[in-house]
C-alpha cells in the first residue's frame, strides 16, 4: 500500500517547475513552526517565489509556462501535501492571475504579468466582508468615481488570505445602488486591481483561526484609497463572470483537500507502520478505504483540470472542492481512529491537517455554495 499513487495520470509540476522540488522540502520542514506560530514563514514564501511556482498561470507570450487547469490543480495539490496554508496563498493567485491573463487590458497585463512571471509579484484576492453572505452580494466597500478618471475606495474585508503579504490585490467593491445580477458577486460590482503599496491601503492580522494558521488570513482596509480608471478589471457587468472564470478553468480548491488528504495519509502510514499497527487486519483495512477515498477525489480534481473552457469545467470544478474538501476532513478523523489517542495531540501532523481539512469546506466558494452554483449550473450528456 503506498499514499503517493495516482489513478489518473496528471501533468507533473515538477517536470514545469523543476526549482519545485526543493522548495517543497524547504516548505515542508518549516509548516509545523509557521502553524504553531500562525503566520506565514518569509522564507517559506521565499522559497514559494523562487520555485517559479508562481508563474504558472501567466501565458507564454508574457514569460510564463501557459499553464492549464491540469497542471495548476497539480501544483496546487503538491504545496499542499507541504504547506496546506502556503497552497491557498497559491491557489487565489493563480485564480487572479488566470482573471487578468483573460480580462486584463494590455497595461495590465504589461504591468503585472511580466512581473508575476518572474517571482516579484504575489497576488491576493480580497472579497469577504462581515455581513456579505456567502456570495459576496451585498458588500459595504464602495467605489465612487471621483473625478476624470479616478476612483475613490473605501470600506474593510475581512478573511482575506494574503494579507500583508502580497503584492497587489484583487479588490471587490460596490460601484452601483442599483440592483445587480449574478450568483457570486454582482453587476453592481467592479473589481479594482489595487497594490498593496497604494495609499490609505492597510493590513494587519485578522483571527486567531483553528485551521489554515500561517495563510496570512487578515484584514484588509481601505481608506480614501485612490486609483485610476485603468485598475479596474473588465466592466461592471462582467463582473460575475470575472469571478467565475478561474472554475472555467477548471482551477479548483479541491486540489488543497487532495493535498491534505494525502499528505495525512502519509504521515498515517509511516507511524502505522513504525508503530507495528498494520499487524492488524482492521488498520490495514481502514488506511486501504481513506486510500481509495483519496484516490477517487484525486480523479475528480484532475477531471476538472482535464475540461477546462469546455463548458463544462465549471460545474465540474465546484463538485471537486465540495467532493475533495469533506474527502479531505472525513480521511483525517478516519486517520485519527486508526492512530488513537496520539493523533490528538495538538502538534501530532494529522491533527494539524484535520484543523486544515475542516478550514477548506469554509473557503469561497464555501462548500454549500458550490452545491448550489454546480445544481444551478445545467449538466451536458458528457458530464
């Protein structure tokens, strides 16, 4: 029996990325530490930039590999067996940047992509607000046109991921009273590509959260924060659209549940096997059914890479992250039975990765809100 396995074969991110490989040792050795601490280790995000990882969504005519859903969900899933925190960080910023690769102008695209291509720029997404729902509908940051070409932003995000650590953020924010459409997000909305540098921007952490500890989960303000008309990505009415692309894609957060899972499983199977329990026929029978759980979510990440811009890569993208992600939390207490008592000690590695597990079900889309989008969303005779 073996936790490294794959039912499908996938693109190998180390065979694109091959500075990949040690930076997930180097991330792996400090993911304990930067959990315990609850930020995000700068040499482990150092680690992350040189790797090259960061690159992967942006096309080849601006530096990058052109990476698709496949291989982004493949990287993804391998920081996350290292990291499950640094792999979110990964996972929102291949999703902006995959958004500004197909709605950018070519400023933008001039301005960030080169730069993301090349390490030097670390992209967040900053959208969740108190009060917003799930879906992102009614939010309290506004922006107001102020004057020939600027744009006045003011307002407060909460749970943003990247917090104080990236470079720029993608920023959603009301620009109209009337009535929008769309089922996460709006028409009455406009998302603004913002730098962190930018004045009347601020960051600073947020919670004390149970899981994903060291995501750089914080708070994000902006007071009579000023951009030109050129910060805003695509139109208003696109907005929605915008949003989704990333799932389009295929692009899916349930590569970071298939990550956990595996990596628990791992761990699992080492001190199963140290401790002598794999004599026992129910352990052995146990690690066999996490292993096949595991297994078959694996499938499902890397079917919804495999039907991007398909029309069909949406719905099965959400299925993904909703499937992967309870996967990912029902194989951690499964693990933590089979171990007993020991792996729940708050720093044995699966107790950790349980903590992660149950964070992922929580993360936009949260997991019902996939539900609904994928039921709303009409399945083709492929599907």
């Amino acid at each position: 029996m073996r936790a490294s396995g794959h039912a499908l074969p996938v693109p190998d991110a180390r065979t694109l990325l091959p500075d990949l490989a040690p930076a997930l040792d180097e991330i792996r050795a400090r993911a304990e530490a930067s959990d315990e601490q609850g930020r995000t280790d700068p040499r482990s995000l150092d680690a992350l930039r040189a790797s090259g990882v960061l690159a992967l969504a942006v096309p080849r005519e601006y530096g990058g590999p052109g990476a698709d859903g496949r291989a982004v969900n493949d990287a993804v899933r391998l920081v996350a067996e290292a990291d499950a925190s640094l792999a979110i960080v990964l996972f929102l910023h291949c999703a902006v940047t995959a958004r500004l690769a197909r709605w950018g102008s070519e400023h933008q695209k001039e301005r960030y992509l080169h730069a993301i291509a090349a390490g030097d720029c670390l992209a967040a997404s900053v959208w969740s607000e108190q009060n917003a729902g799930a879906s992102k509908a009614r939010l309290a940051t506004t922006a107001v046109a102020d004057g020939p070409g600027t744009w006045r932003i003011d307002g407060s995000k909460t749970f943003a991921t990247g917090a104080g650590i990236a470079d720029v953020y993608l920023v959603l924010a009301q620009t109209s009273t009337e009535a929008g459409k769309g089922g996460y997000g709006s028409t009455a909305q406009s998302l603004f590509l913002v730098d962190a540098a930018t004045a009347g921007v601020r960051s600073r952490p947020g919670p004390d959260l149970v899981g994903m500890r060291s995501s750089a989960t914080g708070l994000v303000s902006f007071e009579d924060c000023r951009v030109a008309e050129g910060a805003r990505l695509g139109r208003a009415a696109q907005t929605p659209e915008i949003i989704s692309h990333p799932h389009h894609l295929g692009y899916t957060l349930g590569a970071v549940g298939v990550g956990i899972a595996r990596a628990a499983l791992d761990s699992a199977l080492t001190e199963a096997a140290d401790r002598g329990l794999l004599e026992h026929q129910a352990v052995r029978h146990a690690l066999a059914e996490v292993e096949a759980s595991v297994e078959a979510a694996h499938a499902l990440v890397d079917r919804a890479g495999a039907r991007a811009l398909q029309h069909r890569g949406f719905r099965i993208a959400l299925l993904a992250k909703a499937h992967a992600s309870a996967v990912a939390e029902s194989a951690c207490a499964r693990l933590q039975r089979v171990l007993g008592s020991a792996a729940f000690v708050a720093t044995h590695p699966v107790n950790r990765l349980a903590r992660d597990a149950r964070a992922i079900a929580h993360m936009g889309p949260p997991t019902h809100l996939c539900h609904e989008m994928a039921g709303a969303a009409r399945p083709t005779s492929e599907d």
